[in-house]
C-alpha cells in the first residue's frame, strides 16, 4: 500500500506525460504510486504514446472523456494512498514537495490542504509567489494550484471533485468544498510546481459566456459560504456593473410608470375592487 498516490490525468497530452511522471519519480519517495487515467483521449499521437507507456510505480488506467474532475475522482478511487497529489499531464514538480507536503499533513490531523509556490514554463516563464491563504481572498479568487496534497479520507468525505465543472474552476470548487471558511491551509514557501502556460490552456481560454456561466455556478454552489463574507455577494461576481446598471434602469422605468395620469386613474379606479379582495381574505 502505498502513503501518496499522484493522479495525473491526460486528455491529449502525452508528448509531456513522460516529464510528469519523471518528475514525481525523482522525488525518490518510496511509500509513492503513480495513476495515469486517460481520459478518453482522441489524439493519435497520445494514444500511440499511452498504449506504450511504461514506468516505474504507474498504473495506467482508461475512461471514457468526460473531463478532468471525473478522471481525477476515478483515479483516487483506485489509488492505495492516504495522501493524494493531482497532477495535470502537461505540468511537472520539483524538490522535495511530496515529503513535505505529507510531513505537514501527518503533523497535524486539522490541517485539510497543502500547497507550495511555483514557476510559469513554456511560452511564459517566472515565478509564482502565491499569497498566504485567507479564507475571504478564497472566495474572490483561487489560490491553490490544482497541484495541492489532501488527504483521500476528506476527498471521500466531500464527495470528491464535482463533476459538473466541465469548463474549469474544478480545482476551486473541491478546496472550497474541502476547507468551507476554515484556515486549515498550509503553504510551503519552495517553488515546487511547474505549471505550462501555452496557447489553448483550459483556464486561459475562458472568457466571455463561458466565464459568467462557471462563475455563477461556483458562486452559487457555495453561497452560503460567500454570505458569511460579503453583506452584498453579488458584487464580486463579474458583469455585476452590468447586472446593477439593469437593475437601475427598470427602477427608473417602474417609478416613471407609477408617476404617470394613466397610472395615478387606474389605480383610483380598482381601489374599490382592491378592498373588497382584501374583505374576501379575513
């Protein structure tokens, strides 16, 4: 049995599957196993790839395409670890974030989630300084990397990733669901995961419709959560301006209406009938 399993999911990426899982195994972790879960993928040159994959303490798994969330939660099901890393198959880490991140982990039973710092690679490079985590911040923007370690007894306890996020945010959604307003978060300050910006990145690519449209699915998933922290929620959804700018314009248009001749007789004219509906509810 093994302590971490790290998940990666490969929808069409398996030019970089190698250096994934390379980057894993050179963490020299011996409780570690590796699940592969190809996602139904389409791309010949990554099943050519996939159907010859091999290496060491890797378990290649197969599934129909139905998005990152459900290939992650089908590849924990399966995995032996009571600690669990995602890793996207285009993305790698470095140093010593497996040992660390369990460390922490077994070093307080409150602790829900653990996260490090990072690098841009590919068409854009530097680093990724992440703030420390608040749970207010949380809300209006994410700030763990889906490359975060939790415990596979609390992903079974939520339900694990919601399938539904089909587009993106399913990495948000599962830490607000895993930590709720709780502080249970740590931080490591090494620059331990690598993450590929390239043209076509999933989250890069939402905009517009698509962008309002997880945004509010997000936000009202948990709005119970957001109304702990925001008197008015609303507000930080984005397109809120053009949401008040509606709203402001068909008040204007009620009161204009309700100050109208036409109105000011109709109303005197059904007053009498108001009363006696009013009469035929006592």
């Amino acid at each position: 049995m093994a302590s971490i399993s790290v998940i990666i999911p490969c929808f069409n990426q398996g030019v970089y599957l190698a250096e994934a899982v390379a980057s894993v195994l050179e963490q020299n972790f011996d409780g570690l196993e590796i699940i592969v879960v190809n996602d139904g993928s389409t791309e010949q040159d990554t099943i050519n790839i996939l159907n010859n994959f091999s290496a060491d303490k890797t378990l290649l798994l197969h599934t129909d395409n139905r998005g990152v969330a459900a290939a992650r939660n089908y590849g924990i099901s399966q995995a032996t670890g009571d600690y669990i890393l995602p890793l996207d198959a285009d993305d790698y880490i470095s140093g010593n974030y497996l040992r660390e991140a369990r460390e922490n982990l077994e070093a307080n039973l409150e602790l829900k989630l653990v996260y490090c710092n990072g690098r841009y690679f590919d068409s854009e490079t530097g680093p990724i300084q992440l703030p420390e985590y608040d749970p207010k911040t949380m809300l209006q923007q994410n700030l763990v990397f889906a490359t975060a370690m939790f415990r596979k007894a609390d992903w079974q306890a939520v339900g694990g990733y919601d399938e539904n996020f089909l587009t993106g945010w399913e990495d948000w959604d599962f830490w607000l669901t895993l930590i709720k307003d709780r502080s249970e978060i740590c931080k490591l300050p090494g620059e331990y995961f690598h993450y590929r910006i390239k043209a076509g990145s999933r989250n890069h690519a939402l905009q517009g419709e698509q962008l309002g449209k997880v945004e509010r699915q997000l936000f009202l998933k948990h709005i119970q959560t957001y109304l702990k922290f925001f008197p008015y929620p609303l507000t930080i959804i984005r397109g809120y301006g053009e949401l008040e700018d509606a709203r402001i314009s068909f008040e204007k248009y009620k009161a204009a209406i309700n100050g109208s001749a036409s109105y000011r007789i109709g109303d005197a004219l059904l007053k009498p009938f108001k009363f006696l509906r009013g009469l035929g509810k006592k």
